[in-house]
C-alpha cells in the first residue's frame, strides 16, 4: 500500500485518539500538579444594641470568597495527600506499629482509601479475568461443535449476559439477594442451615465474590464471542493431518486451536484488564459501597459526592490508575512485541 493512502486511512483514527485520548491524559496530568487558588473565609461581625435593654448582641456569619488568578503548582502534594498515597499516614503507621507487618497491612494500610480500593479493583481483575479466558473458551469450543441448527439459538441465548446493561443487571442481582424474598436470598439461607439470617451483602468477602461472580457472568459472552470467530478461521487442513496422524482431542487442542487462538486470547486479556479497572456499575446497582471501592468509585467520590469537590486528588488518582494498569500491561506487551518481532522474520 502507497504510503499516502495509508497515512488516509490511519489519520482519521490519530486523530480521535489524540483528541479523546492523549489531550485528556495530558490535561489529567497537569490537574493533579496544578490547583486554582484557595477560596477565602471571610468572617464579618454585625452588632446590634437594645436601646430598651442597653443589651449589645453581636452574630458572626463566614462567607467564602473565590479568588481568581493563576493556577498554583502543588507538585506531589495530591499523591502524598490522604486520598490518595498518603505518604504521611503510611509513615506515621509505619513508626508506630506493634505487630507485624500483617497487622500494619491490615490495620493501617487498608483503612486508607486508595489502598482499600486497590485492593478489591485488584481482586476483581485477577479473579475474574481467568474465569472468563477460560469460561469463553469453554463455551465457543462448545458451540463450535452444536449441531448447525442450534448454534443461533445458542449463540443468541449466551451473548444475553453481555447486552444486559451492568446497571441493570446489578440491579436485578441486588434484588436477587434482597432479603426480603429475593431468590438467591432464600436459597443461600436453605444451604446455610448454620445461619439464621445469611446475606450475600453482609460482610466484605461476601460482597466481593458476589460482584466478582456477576463480573464473569457479564464479560465471558465477549470472550466467546472474541473465541467463536478465531475459531472459524483454524485451518481444517491441520485438524485433518492431526486426526490422520492419530492426534487425540486434546492434542488437537493444544497443538493447534490454542497456538492458533493466542493472538486473540491476548487481546481479550488486555481488553479486560483495562475494563476491570473501570468497574463501578455493578458497585452502585448492588449497593455495596460500604462493603466494596473501586478505583473508579473513588474518583467519582472525589468529583462528585464529597460537599467540597477534591478535583487535584481525582486527578492524581487517575494518574495512578493509568500508571498501575500499564504495569499490569506490560508482560502482555512485551511478550506480544517479541511474538510480532518473531513472526516478521
């Protein structure tokens, strides 16, 4: 292809990502470095006498004053604040401390925000995305070999989990676990005779697998949708020369379908890391924001629910939070980039 006719093709596509991608990322950057100037308390004093009484009484009201002016560079103060690293606690913690290490991770480390929501964000992306690799795996290998005319059906009935919207669909789970007569309420508390009043909303862990739970119910259609087509395009010459050599199924499998479908395990793998990070829906349908913080959850607390709006610690939250996804990238690209070096040879 001419190189000008692939510069047309590609600048459509540089564009829109330099204009919905790189300019927010760089204008994120400069807020969690810069912040307007600090409003101004003002408090006035107005007095009034009695002249009946001779009684002098004084209120005191505070106003706040915007200041207007330039931006004021505050360096790392947001990452090392409380919402986000909090450098100080973590330090203060540190000297303080009479256990162990266990203890202070516990006691100390996830009691501050950041931390807390990184953990249940990254319990969320390692749990889920091997269950739904291997789950859409499952099920394409499955379907790929349904007899034809229930394949559609089929098809059809297994990409429903991915159209619900996850909004929706946490909904329907919170209602599920109501316990006022939801049905996953009323089995779980049958199969836990132990229990008097046993809900899936009750503790942290409970909480946490059941969004996981809900998070590989909705993601494994993509995978399989993702699988399903790779799996059209295995050559039928190679399954054939398998079989002819003898190849069991599992060999077959091994050899030549997984080899074959690694390009597109590893998109599905990238794809799902970066959407992991994003989970929020399933949080705020489920109610579980006592029990459960995502990344996402936390900046939009930041943006949105706390009275005085902290937009240098939303923003140096998600400076963090493209940082700690690249890193979970990286293996993935780096081995993807060998592969591709390899395979231009």
């Amino acid at each position: 292809m001419p190189h000008r006719a692939f510069f047309a093709f590609l600048m459509p596509s540089l564009l829109a990502m330099v204009l919905f991608i790189l300019l927010p990322l760089i204008s994120v950057g400069y807020q969690s470095l810069f912040s307007p100037p600090r409003d101004i308390e003002v408090l006035s004093e107005i007095c009034s006498t009695n002249f009946l009484t001779g009684v002098r009484s004084c209120e005191q009201t505070v106003t706040i004053e915007k200041v207007e002016g330039p931006n004021i560079f505050r360096g790392l103060d947001f990452f090392c604040g409380r919402s986000v690293l909090a450098c100080g606690e973590l330090a203060t913690g540190w000297s303080q401390k009479k256990g162990g290490v266990g203890e202070y991770w516990s006691k100390v480390v996830l009691n501050l925000p950041l931390y807390k929501a990184m953990a249940f964000t990254m319990f969320y992306t390692l749990i889920t995305t091997p269950f739904i690799i291997v789950l859409g795996l499952v099920v394409a290998l499955v379907v790929d070999n349904l007899w034809r005319p229930l394949r559609g059906p089929t098809i059809f009935a297994s990409l429903l989990p991915f159209i619900v919207t996850p909004l929706v669909g946490s909904l329907v789970l919170f209602w599920m676990t109501d316990n006022t007569g939801g049905l996953l309420y009323t089995l779980t508390n049958t199969l836990a005779f132990w229990a008097d009043d046993f809900s899936l909303r009750a503790s942290p862990q409970a909480t946490w697998s059941v969004i996981a739970v809900y998070g590989i119910w909705h993601v494994t259609p993509f995978a399989f949708v993702v699988f399903y087509a790779g799996l059209q395009t295995v050559s039928q010459d190679q399954l054939e020369a398998a079989m002819i050599d003898g190849a069991p199924r599992f060999d077959r499998l091994r050899y030549v379908i997984l080899p074959h479908l690694m390009p597109l395990i590893t998109f599905v793998l990238l794809i799902h890391i970066m959407d992991a990070f994003r989970v929020l829906e399933p949080i705020f349908g489920f109610q579980a924001a006592a029990n459960a913080q995502s990344v996402s959850y936390l900046i939009y607390e930041h943006l949105v629910l706390q009275a005085d709006k902290r937009y240098g610690s939303a923003a140096a939250t998600s400076v963090l939070t493209v940082v700690m996804v690249f890193i979970l990238l990286l293996p993935v690209l780096i081995r993807t980039w060998r592969d591709f070096r390899v395979a231009a040879r």
